[in-house]
C-alpha cells in the first residue's frame, strides 16, 4: 500500500476554483495510477477522474469533464486535481487513490489499494 496525503480543500463560492493536492510521502508515486473520488452526506462514493502511472492520459466523470484537470509531478510525487467553476453540487470529501495494478486507472474504487484520509470541498451557492 502506499500512504496518501490530501490538502487544499476549503470553503469557496459557486463558481470559484480549488487545486487539491495528493502527496505520496513514501516515495513510491511513479508506479501508480492515481485518482480522486469523492462522497457526499448520505451518498455512494463517486467517481471524479483517474490518471494513468505517466500522466499521459486522464478521464473524467460526465459530472466534472471540461471544469476538473487531474495532473501530477512525479519529481515531486503528487498528483493535483484542478477545480474550476465549481458548484454547491460538488461539495464532499475528496479522496485521492492509487493502484500498481492498472496502469490508466480505473473508475471502479474497488481496483484501489490505497486511499487517502480524504479532504472536505464545500461550495455554496
């Protein structure tokens, strides 16, 4: 497993932009597809976006495609979810994952073996 470390949630209005961040301290980032899901009071955890071990490909859910960029450094071993035109809909914790075992990532949070403690986004409208 690979320990995970999330910031750069807060408070913001609706159409504000958040950059979260997800620091692997243990230094084993290259190795792992990486990606952020996210979950709301009383709902399922859902799905944001998924980046491949390079960083040459990403893919977002239909909820945040042309608002979220995912990116990473792996010189710096963290990976960074940039959130613009944010919603109250997009308010949740997010958390950052990885796994060793596909290399694109995967929107299933089953496929993810490590997890982070998970940062609170709140919107308001």
């Amino acid at each position: 497993q690979v320990q995970l470390v999330e910031s750069g949630g807060g408070l913001v209005q609706a159409g504000a932009s958040l950059r979260l961040s997800c620091e692997d301290p243990g230094r084993t980032f290259k190795t792992y597809a990486m990606a952020w899901f996210r979950q709301a009071p009383g709902l399922e955890r859902e799905f944001v976006a998924a980046i491949s071990w390079s960083g040459d490909s990403a893919y977002y859910a239909d909820s945040v495609k042309g608002r979220f960029t995912f990116s990473r450094d792996n010189a710096k071993n963290t990976g960074y979810l940039q959130m613009n035109s944010l919603k109250p809909e997009d308010t949740a914790v997010y958390y950052c994952a990885a796994t060793h075992t596909i290399y694109t990532g995967s929107s299933n949070p089953d496929d993810y073996d490590s997890w982070g403690q998970g940062t609170q986004v709140t919107v308001s409208s």
